[in-house]
C-alpha cells in the first residue's frame, strides 16, 4: 500500500491537488452518543438544564467542519458550500445518531470536515447532557457516503445511520 501524505524521506506532506480538476464533491459522516432513554427523552423535550442540547449541537458540527484543517494536520482547506448535522433518535435504544452532510465544488474530498462535523456535534451533546449522566458514550464515527472526484462514489451498508 502506498501512502501519498509522505514525501521520499518519509516526512510528512499536504498532497499537492492543484494539478486537479475541481468537481461537486459530497460527503455524509455520522457518530453515535448513546444516553439513557431518560435523557434523550429530556433532550428531545428541551429539559435539560443547559438548554437545546441538538440546537447548540448543530451550529457546533457545522463550525467544526468548517474548520477541518485548523485541526486536522495535512487538511486542506476548502472553500465549503454546503454544511448540514441533523440528528436522528432512537428512544428505546437510548441513541442519538449526528448526521453530517458537506458540500464543496474542490479539488479533494469533504470526508474529514463531514467526519469532523457529526465528531464534534456527538462531543457537543455530550458536553450539554454529562451533568446529567457521566456514562455517555461516543463512538461508531463512520463515513456513510462520498462522491466526486476520481475515485469515484462510495456508499456504507444502508443500515449504517442516516
């Protein structure tokens, strides 16, 4: 397999795509938070105490993406046209799926900002409900679906969230 983030001395580089074509590229990520039933009915209500847990969530994820390659290291950044977190719940199961969607007209993908928004939105409800419950639990952060560009499209298992 070989790595194109490591020049020949193996030091790592920003991979140069100013030789490509720009092209419509979208990606959708999601991340799991799993409560307790209690408290996702509680944030799907508003009655948490620090407010609208998925509100303040939403702006979080749609800042994170933009601001992909302040924190990833060899990200490049983009000129992003179109970020969206949704959310979807499942009550019995005690889980709240973020759902991130970005689109960009680029030379390279968007599935590190979308990864990064659906991240940071499941990290935002977890910041909003921990007073409530400490044994939150992040994880299941997946890409579910990427196209445009070379590589063509890419679609996760329909069962796999949003």
């Amino acid at each position: 397999m070989e790595f194109n983030h490591f020049d020949a001395s193996g030091h790592a580089i920003m991979v140069d795509v100013s030789g490509k074509q720009p092209t419509l590229r979208t990606a959708i990520a999601a991340a799991e938070v799993r409560l307790s039933p209690e408290l996702l009915a509680a944030v799907k209500t508003g009655g948490v105490a620090k407010g609208d847990v998925l509100g303040v969530a939403r702006l979080a994820g749609i800042m994170a993406a933009k601001r992909t390659p302040e924190l990833i290291p060899l990200s490049h950044p983009l000129a992003i046209h179109n970020v969206t977190v949704e959310f979807e719940t499942d009550e019995p199961a005690g889980v709240i799926t973020a759902c991130c969607t970005v689109r960009a007209y680029e030379r390279t993908g968007v599935e590190m900002e979308a990864m990064t928004g659906a991240s940071l939105a499941a990290l935002t409800i977890y910041d909003m409900c921990k007073g409530s419950d400490k044994s939150i639990t992040i994880g299941a952060i997946r890409l579910l679906f990427k196209e445009g560009g070379k590589s063509g499209a890419y679609k996760r298992d329909p069962d796999s969230g949003c």
